[in-house]
C-alpha cells in the first residue's frame, strides 16, 4: 500500500511540476502562402534551331507548428496571434526576463519553388549565477544544421551587464569535407564527367545525346550539359557523400556577453558569444583537418536598438549573426518611423 501511496504523490508532483512549465505558454499551428518568381523564359540554341521553354515557379507556403514560453522583452510588440512568421531576433540571446524559457517549432514550407523542412527548439534555464541552454537549428534556405548544448557561469548576472564563460557542445556534419576536392585528388584530378559517368550517367558524343542514370535523354549538345546538367550532377554527388558520413561532435570553449536596458523612448538589447578554442579529437573529419591543424574563431552576436527622438520620429536597428565552422548566416533591419498628427 505504501508503494501505491508513493507513486501517487509522484505522479502528483510530477503533474504540478510539468503545468507549472507550460503555464502561460503559447501552442500556435499556421498557414501562409503567397506568389513566388514570376515566370521565366529560359532560351538555348540546338545547331541553327531555337529551343526555348517556360519556367514555372509554384507559389511559396508555409506550415508551422509551435509552443513557446518566452517572456516579451520590453520593446517586442503584443499581438493577438501568433501566425509563424515572428522572427524575434531576441530568442537568440544567451538570457531571457524568465529563468526557464523554451521553444519547439517546426516548418514546412516551399520557398522560390525549393521545400524546406526547418525546425527550431531550444530549452534555457538562466539564474544569477549559472546558464544552461539546448538548442537544435535546421535552417534549408541558409543550409545549416546542427544542434547546441552550453553550460557557463555568470559575473555581475544581476546586472544589465553581464558576462559568462563556461563550455559548448555541438553535433553536426562535418563542415569543411569536400567531396569534390577528395573526388578529383583521388582521381588525379581528370574532368568531373568521368565522375557523372561513374554515377550512371552516359554520353553519346557522336549523337550528341547525354542521358541521366534512368536512360532518359537530359541533353543534346556540350553547352547544356555543362551549364546545366552537370551542376546538378555534382551537387547531388556532394549531398549524397555528405549524408554518408556521421555527424562529428565538437567540443569548445565558450565566453560570452548580454546587456539589456529597456525605456519607452530608448532601448538596447545587446548578445555576442566567442569561441576560440576546439578540442581535436583526431578524427579523420575533424573541422582542425580542413582549417590546417590550426585553431579558428567561432562567434554569434545579435544587436537590438530602438530610439523615439520625440512622438512623431523614431528610428531602429535590429539583427543577429553566426559563423560556425566558417559558414555564414544572418538577418537584420534597419528603418526611421514618423508618425503624423
């Protein structure tokens, strides 16, 4: 009896414990949609004959599912629903105005006629002290995934100004492989249509007629195949190789920085986070194998002002950015309102 009696009090703890997590939480599931590229001609000439044909782009959507508990800083906005387009620079800071705080969003959507199954989730728990945050990022438009565990202590974490040091962990692929160039070091560096032809593609170049693995003719002169088809043929073979290996892990140091002041005419809201030392593993796809053995500077920032100047004129600055492993991604904005009575 008193085993049942335990596991009731468990159970209702635990249930107490987990609505005391969502409460105020927002789950949120949306659609949008609009008109992508307008349609192109695409021209090409075969001996004295003019081919020419219509690209149709389809219109670009979006489906996105979500919950979230974050805390609205002082200068973000109210709005009655959530629709999946926000893009709040400010979920990217290292703390938020709630100790815990998450996000687990997911969108599907097709962009300029490319799909792309995004996702964003982190978990943030930040006390005066310490910091701990899990995040997961795929971005298809910006090709980068990978997901982020960091734990670090906090100097002054009280203050608007406050700085923290401490350990970062990530998962992804092995940024800095290049099938192409291991492909073509290996094969004494020939033409890359042998490399087509070893992925099932062959070339009749007396009846100029170049066929795709299925035995479909994709091309009937040299200036099609090299313009267009052979792009595509590398940029699958370096997707498909790319697939092929593990997800490497990377173990980093971390120091980083947030500052928040907030007033109704004035507000600053400032991130930034350095990496500068990697342990190497030895691995055969370490990020030290591509970068020359050497160490390199990982970092992210983001920056966040407003400022009214009087009741009719204000101006505003906002944006976030990212190099991992070399790799680039960003967004920003940057306006001046005037409001006339």
């Amino acid at each position: 009896m008193k085993y049942i009696i335990l596991l009731l009090l468990f159970c209702n703890v635990a249930n107490a414990q987990i609505k005391k997590a969502f409460k105020f939480s927002t789950f949120y599931v949306a659609a949008n949609g609009g008109t992508s590229l307008s349609d192109e001609e695409v021209y090409s000439v075969n001996g004295s004959t003019l081919v020419y044909d219509t690209v149709f782009t389809p219109y670009d959507y979006s489906l996105t599912m979500g919950i979230r508990k974050i805390q609205r800083f002082g200068y973000e906005p109210r709005k009655s629903f959530k629709d999946g387009t926000e893009t709040s620079f400010s979920d990217a800071a290292n703390v938020g105005l709630s100790p815990f705080e998450f996000l687990f969003e997911v969108d599907y959507k097709r962009q300029e006629g490319i799909e792309y199954f995004d996702q964003h989730h982190f978990v943030r728990h930040v006390e005066a002290k310490w910091l701990a945050k899990a995040e997961y990022i795929k971005d298809g438009f910006a090709d980068i995934e990978y997901f982020e565990s960091t734990q670090r202590l906090r100097l002054n974490g009280k203050k608007k100004l406050s700085f923290n040091l401490g350990a970062v962990q990530r998962l992804a692929e092995p940024y800095g492989y290049d099938p192409l160039e291991e492909w073509s070091f290996d094969n004494g560096r020939i033409h890359y249509t042998c490399l087509a032809i070893e992925e099932g593609y062959s070339i009749d170049v007396y009846g100029s007629e170049y066929k795709d693995p299925q035995g479909n003719i994709i091309a009937t002169n040299p200036q099609v195949w090299n313009e267009v088809v052979m792009p595509s043929v590398l940029k699958d073979y370096v997707e498909k190789k790319r697939n092929e290996l593990d997800n490497q892990w990377q173990y980093s140091l971390v120091v980083g920085f947030d500052f928040y002041h907030y007033k109704k005419n004035f507000w600053l809201h400032t991130w930034g986070n350095l990496m500068p030392y990697h342990y190497d593993d030895g691995s055969q796809f370490s990020y030290h194998n591509f970068n020359d053995g050497e160490q390199w500077y990982d970092y992210s920032g983001g920056l966040i002002f407003g400022y009214k100047l009087n009741k009719n004129l204000g101006c505003f600055i906002e944006g976030k950015y990212n190099k991992y492993w070399n790799k680039e991604w960003y967004d920003f904005k940057a306006g001046i309102n005037y409001i006339i009575f």
